[in-house]
C-alpha cells in the first residue's frame, strides 16, 4: 500500500499555542502538523489534509484516531464519518478520493472538548497525531475500499432531534427539488434575514448571545447576512467594515451551530461582476469547508434577461465559489427581483447543489407568483424563499400586515420543503421589522415582538 503523508490541522484550544510543530518520524511512518485554526471555551474545530506523497495517484484514502475520554466530534463534512466509541474512521467521499501524486485533499470536523487525537492512522501507517511515537501494536490493516463509499450513505439510526441544527442535519445538499441532510431527509430550513448590514439601527445580526436566543427561542435555524453592496456605505464603498460584519455572522454561525446565508445584496450586481467574483472567491476559500455556509451571489436582479444577463454572472461568480468550495449550497438571484423563477427554469446552470431564489411580500404577492414557483418546480429547479414579508413590497411602510395571504404562502412553502428566511431583523415602523425600539442587542426579545415578528416567529417554532 502506497505510503501517504497526513498534515492534520487541528484547533486545539491552548495546544503550542498556535504555533505549528512539524514531528520527524521514520521514512515509511507519515509525518504530522498541528495547528490552532479556529477555538473556544468548550472546543475547537480541526481540519486533517491527507496528501498523496509518492509518486503515483491513488484511488482512496482512510484516517483513523481515537479522542480521550470527555471528548467527541459532534459533526464532520467532506468526508465518510464511522464511530465506535472513542475511535474514529474517517473515509473519502465520491469526489475526493482520487489524488494525483502531490495532491492533496481535507475534510473537517467540529469537537467537543479539548482532547486532542491519539493513535491516529492513515491507511493503516500509524503515526501519533500528537506527535509521539506510532503505536507499539500496530492497529489492523484494512484495504481501502474498491469503489468510494457514497456521499451519503443510508441512516442506521433516525437522525437525531436533538443539538443544533447543524449537528442536526450535517452538510446540505440539493436532492431533486428540495434540500436534503447528511442522511439524505428532507430539510425545510427556516430563519430570519438580517436588514442591509449597512442600514442596520445597531448590530442585531452581529451579536452571538442574540443568535443563539433566537436558536433556542424561536427555534431560528438559518440567518441571513445582507450585505449591501451598491448604496453608499455598503460593499463597494467600504468593503473592510461590510467584509468584518459578513465574517463576524460567519464565525456566530458556526458557534452557535446554525446555518448562514451569505447574501450579494444587489440589485444590479452584473456591474460589479469581478468584485463578486473576488468576494466570495476569497471567503469560500476561507469558509468553503464549513457546512453551515450558504452562498446567494445575487439578492435581487431587476428586470434583467435571464440568459443574457443574471445566467452568464452567476455561472462566473459561481466558478470561482466552486474552486475552492465543492459541495455547499449556491442559491441564484432570478428575473424581476427574484420573481421569475419560471424563466430560470428554461435555462438553468448546469451544476450541483444549486438553489434559485423566490421573493414574495403577501400583500403584493398572491396565487399567481405561487404558480411561477410551481411551474419551476415541475421543471426540476430547487427553491429557496430567502426574503419574504406579511407586507406590501415596500416593506410594509403603510404598517398593514396581510397574515391569510403569508399563511397560504407558509403552508404552500411546507408543502414543497422550501427552506426560508423572513425579512428583517431590526427596529423600525415597517411591517417586517420584527423588533420594536427597546430592543436589546442581545436578545431576550419576548416584549419586543413588532409588525409580522409574531406570525414569522410562530411559524419557526
């Protein structure tokens, strides 16, 4: 069996205390790396590259480790995950098992714990992850398998009901015309979206204690992060402000264990193309690897062609999501500010795990959108409602709710397992501000409930 070699990445609280040790070991044992990417009070998240280093490719790979006692992996992505007890088996997927000489590939994990992996393997060559010496008793070889396990193999077990959502459900996909878990269920996601990060009354989608009181009160599975790009103040005029307020939802997210919508809140992206080509070229470089990240490259297009204008953007913007992000969620902007779904429909992108975006506002938007989101549907398009309000869609500036309209959209969004997030999170006289002035920045919102908060809060439950 060809020799590999294992860089293990691992955030290990307080471990060398960020710096990195290279551990010399025998010529035909592996050699190990540890680093701290990324730690907090009760764990840590690593990430293990195994690179091919000989000479000629190989087919597949698998890492094996044990934690101590008090320490677990609560989830894992862009890899085959097997427990038993305290040992860990770590497999290729489909789509990365195969790695030219040199090449590498990773896969990443979360923990529970401060514990860092001993015993670990590659391939059956043992080398200590902690940097001692291989295990005396070498532990028993097991061929890699002939064909590459599936990406994701059939529960053994119902998913659980229990953590949070995204220990829950694991990395997503699209399967057919709805999103799916790690074991292959259907998943209805449902959350709420930030306002214009460069509109906001203060940082409500900001603050970590506010996103996990609405994770354990409302029930708050996904959120939004709207970055506005085109007004002034946004992305195009003060990148370094709107980029910190992106990344600090980002890290909240993975925290508190929810998913995150990364929003190009544009209206006219296609003039700022190669700005959105870099933007989340860099940050899927950065954040690609984490299942709770969600891309939208474009929030609203206005009444541009489909195949003229909006499909040639986002088959650019996402090219460079999937150079270094294979496998996370993509959703795409339509016609009419994300209204014509049906025209997305007669020439989707070619890809996977793609989404398209529906908007509707229940005073405005009734039956006859619906049937826009139908008929894409029966094409074979995946949907995801990532802004909605019991409003006109002005937002609701006249105050005025319409709640039997929203609820026949709610129920029509059940139906289809349509994941979305409910527009806004902010203090304001407009229907969809959900809080009212008063509102701490920190959650504990009970008192501060405003406009559509009621009903959107009560369908997240």
């Amino acid at each position: 069996m060809r020799t590999l070699r294992l860089v293990t990445s691992l955030a290990v609280a307080g471990l060398l205390a960020g710096a990195v040790a290279t551990i010399a070991t025998p010529a035909s044992a592996a050699t190990a790396a540890f680093s701290v990417t990324n730690s907090w009070g009760s764990g840590y998240q690593g990430q293990v590259t195994v690179t091919n280093d000989t000479s000629a490719p190989i087919s597949g790979w698998r890492v094996e480790f044990d934690l101590p006692s008090g320490t677990s992996i609560s989830q894992s992505w862009n890899a085959q995950q097997v427990t038993a007890g305290s040992h860990y088996t770590f497999s290729n997927t489909t789509w990365n098992g195969a790695l030219a000489a040199g090449a590498s590939t990773s896969f990443g994990f979360l923990v529970n714990g401060s514990g860092t992996p001993v015993n670990c393997t590659v391939n059956g060559a043992g080398v200590s992850c902690s940097g001692g010496t291989p295990p005396t008793t070498p532990p028993p070889t097991t061929p890699p398998p002939t064909t590459p396990p599936p990406t994701t193999p059939p529960p053994t077990t119902p998913p659980p009901t229990t953590g949070t959502p995204v220990e829950r459900y694991g990395q997503l996909r699209v399967c057919g015309t709805t999103m799916c878990d790690r074991t292959g269920a259907r998943v209805q996601l449902r959350g709420v979206s930030s306002m214009w990060l460069n509109w906001e009354t203060a940082p409500y989608a900001e603050n970590l204690s506010a996103l996990r009181w609405m994770r354990d009160n409302w029930n708050l599975q996904v959120i939004r992060a709207a970055m506005g790009v085109e007004p002034a103040g946004a992305y195009l005029s003060d990148p370094g402000r709107a980029r910190a307020q992106v990344e600090t939802i980002i890290n909240n997210a993975v925290s508190a264990g929810v998913y995150v919508i990364v929003d190009w809140h544009a209206h006219e992206a296609q003039n700022n193309q190669s700005q959105a080509v870099a933007f989340f070229g860099d940050l899927a470089r950065r954040y690609g690897h984490l299942p709770n990240v969600i891309w939208e490259t474009w929030n609203e297009p206005l009444q541009f062609t489909w195949t003229g204008v909006i499909k040639p953007y986002h088959q650019a913007v996402v090219s460079a999501i999937r150079a270094a992000d294979p496998d996370n969620i993509v959703v795409l902007g339509t016609p009419t500010w994300s209204q014509d779904v049906d025209a997305a429909a007669a020439s989707p992108l070619s890809g996977t795990n793609l989404m398209y975006t529906l908007h509707f506002y229940s005073c405005t938007h009734g039956a006859s959108l619906r049937a826009k989101g139908d008929a894409a549907i029966r094409a074979g398009l995946a949907l995801f409602v990532t802004e909605w309000g019991a409003s006109n869609a002005d937002g609701g500036l006249d105050g005025r709710a319409c709640l039997p309209e929203a609820q026949s959209w709610i129920d029509w969004m059940r139906a289809n397992g349509i994941s979305w997030t409910a527009w806004k999170l902010d203090v304001g006289t407009d229907t969809t501000n959900l809080l009212s002035p008063g509102a701490p920045v920190t959650g504990g919102w009970n008192n501060y409930l405003h406009g559509h908060a009621p009903f959107v809060v009560a369908n997240m439950r």
